[in-house]
C-alpha cells in the first residue's frame, strides 16, 4: 500500500486526489473540514488543546510515512529543514523556498516577455496611491490590503496592475520543467474564491509563462509541483509571486487530467527522470468557494458531500458572515458555460442554505 502524508491548513483536495490514486493518507488539515475524513485519518488536536497549531500535532503523524507539506507550512524553511533531518519531506529545499518568496529576487526575472510590478520593503509611514500590502508568507489574498502605510514585520507593498489573475503551473524534475497549464483566478476584492482551468490566455502570453517557469526553475532548483500567479491583461504577464508547493489550480488540472500529485511529487524528488502524460483535456472545470452571506448554521453535510461538494463543515456548524462555506464544482464545454453552471449551483446552495 502506497502511504504519504499531508500537512496545511487545507489538504483536504490533495487528500481526495491521492486517495483516488490508490494512497492510505494520513494528514494535518488546519480547517477540519468534515468531508476530509473520507479521504483519509486526520491527527487531532489533544483534548482540551482543540487549538493546537498545525506545527505542533505534526509530531503525530508517522516517521516512516513521507510528508508534503503544503500552504502555508511551506512558507516556514525553518521548520522544513529540522523535519528532513528525521522523515521523507517532498518539497522544494529551504533555500528554493526563500528565493521564491523574495520579490526583489522575483524582479530580476522580468524580462522574455514577462513584467513586474514595482515594490517596496521599507516601513516609512507612507501610503501610496494605487499600491497595496502583502504578506510574504500567505495564501488566497488573506491580508492584502490597500496600502495605509504601515508595513508590518514579514510585509511589502507592490503597485497595483489591473486585470485578471491566473495561477501557472509547473512541474519540475530531472528531466527539466515541464509547463502544464494556467488556471484563472475567481477573486472577491483580494479574497481568493475559487478558479476555472485551463485560462483562456493569449498563446504569446503563454510562451513567455512557460519560458519564465523554465529559466526559474532552473536558477533556484525548484523540485516537483509549484506555481506563479500572474496578471494577465494588456502587455506582458506581470508575476506577482511564487509558490513553492501545490496550488490550487492543481486540483482542477489534476482532475481534468488524471494526474497522481502524490505519485509524481514522490518521483522527482527519486533523483530519476519523471515523465507523465498529461493527455486530452476535455472541457473546463471550476471550482468556487462559497462565504456565508451572513450569519446561518449549517445543516446535511451528507447530502452536500454527496452532491459533489467539498469542504463540507460539520452538521451544526454556526458560520459568521464572510466565513467560507464550502466549495462546488462544475463543468462545461467552454469557458462561459463553466463559471454559469458555477454561479447556477452556488445560487441554488445558498437559497437552501439561507431557507429562501
């Protein structure tokens, strides 16, 4: 039996796609979401502890097992490094990690039909019009803000580049880096809610994408799957960051594809040559996350699950206005139809949901 274990504050989907691949999964999941126990067993937090950080019941999980950490534990080189010295870990070495977070480093790959948009890491108490704040270490646009001028430790700020975002995606090993597509970004504000793959992107924009993947890569030694969000709109795509780790988009990707995350992760990190074939991709999928309207409970987690949505919270659940709800999932055979049949099913749960 195959065996890998996960660690994040969301590892439910690379949960389901390993278990479909024939995996006994073991993982740290930082939102406890119901459905993510039919995937695999789950460490718990030790009772009365129930907010014991993903860190710290990460000792529980087995030794012998090899682990992939994803968003945000990757973002902690620290922690990566002294968890090598005792298991398997099938991520980017620290040094990668530090690399691709450094924007100032990310600016130097400008160039080859790729932009970047200005920024700055220095605290001087003003705001500038038409920029906003980061944090280097987060996922899904938690804690960007407009730019108030106050630049907090672990913060930069970055101008503002108008048009959509998309998730590239990249796979890297022995035999080079392989690109495997975009994802568009579905955003509410900064908020991350969900993507549609494969982007609909100008075949140039797409070149310079694949290049910039390449000569990364190789100049940082990123191994096995990553991503680099960008901004698609007039001009060349503007990067605005790298993520070392498993992203989104490649869940859909997977799915569309048939792809063993866990399976390849495992291979280029075997030091061998790491071939896949992505095959045909029929079609787009879409995910969207769904955030409470306002302040409900939530009720029948079964009977969501099995309608094909994730991320389902337990049966009871009191949910605060703007907290996320779960995640639904379409199709279609071209990109308009997906992000209807998208928006059709998120109106049909939230008018049961709400009892409207």
């Amino acid at each position: 039996m195959k065996r890998v274990c996960f660690v994040g504050a969301h590892v439910r989907p690379w949960m389901e796609n390993a278990a479909r691949h024939g995996y006994q999964v073991t993982a740290v999941d930082g939102f406890n979401d119901w459905d993510a126990r039919f995937f695999g067993s789950l460490v718990e937090p030790e009772a009365p502890a129930r907010d014991a950080s993903l860190l710290a019941r990460f000792s529980g999980l087995p030794k012998e097992v090899p682990v992939i950490f994803c968003s945000p534990v990757e973002s902690f080189p620290d922690f990566v490094e002294k968890a090598s010295e005792t298991r398997r870990v099938f991520n980017s070495p620290p040094p990668a990690v530090l690399k691709s977070r450094d924007f100032g480093f990310l600016r130097k790959f400008a160039g080859d039909g790729i932009s970047a948009p200005e920024f700055e890491a220095d605290a001087d108490g003003r705001a500038r019009q038409g920029w906003i704040i980061k944090q280097a270490k987060s996922a899904g646009g938690a804690g960007v803000r407009k730019d108030d001028g106050v630049l907090r430790e672990g913060e930069y700020r970055q101008k503002f580049v108008e048009g959509g975002s998309v998730g590239a995606i990249f796979f890297s090993s022995g035999s080079g880096t392989k690109f495997c597509g975009v994802a568009a970004h579905i955003n509410e504000g900064y908020r991350f809610a969900g993507c549609v793959y494969p982007a609909e992107a100008d075949p140039e924009a797409l070149g310079a994408v694949a290049r910039f993947g390449q000569r990364f890569a190789e100049a940082v030694e990123l191994v096995g799957w990553w991503g680099a969000d960008f901004i698609l709109g007039e001009g060349a795509p503007n990067l605005l960051e790298v993520n070392p780790r498993f992203t989104a988009g490649m869940e859909l990707m997977a799915r569309a594809h048939g792809i063993d995350l866990a399976g390849t992760q495992a291979a280029a990190f075997s030091g061998d040559k790491c071939h896949f074939d992505m095959g045909p991709n029929l079609g787009y999928h879409g995910r969207r996350v769904v955030y409470a309207g306002k302040n409900t409970v939530f009720k029948n987690p079964g009977k969501w699950f099995k309608a094909g949505m994730r991320d389902v919270p337990p049966d009871g659940a009191a949910l605060a206005k703007g907290a996320p709800v779960l995640s639904i999932y379409a199709g279609g055979g071209i990109f308009s139809e997906c992000l209807e049949n998208l928006r059709t099913t998120r109106s049909g749960f939230e008018r049961e949901l709400y009892g409207e």
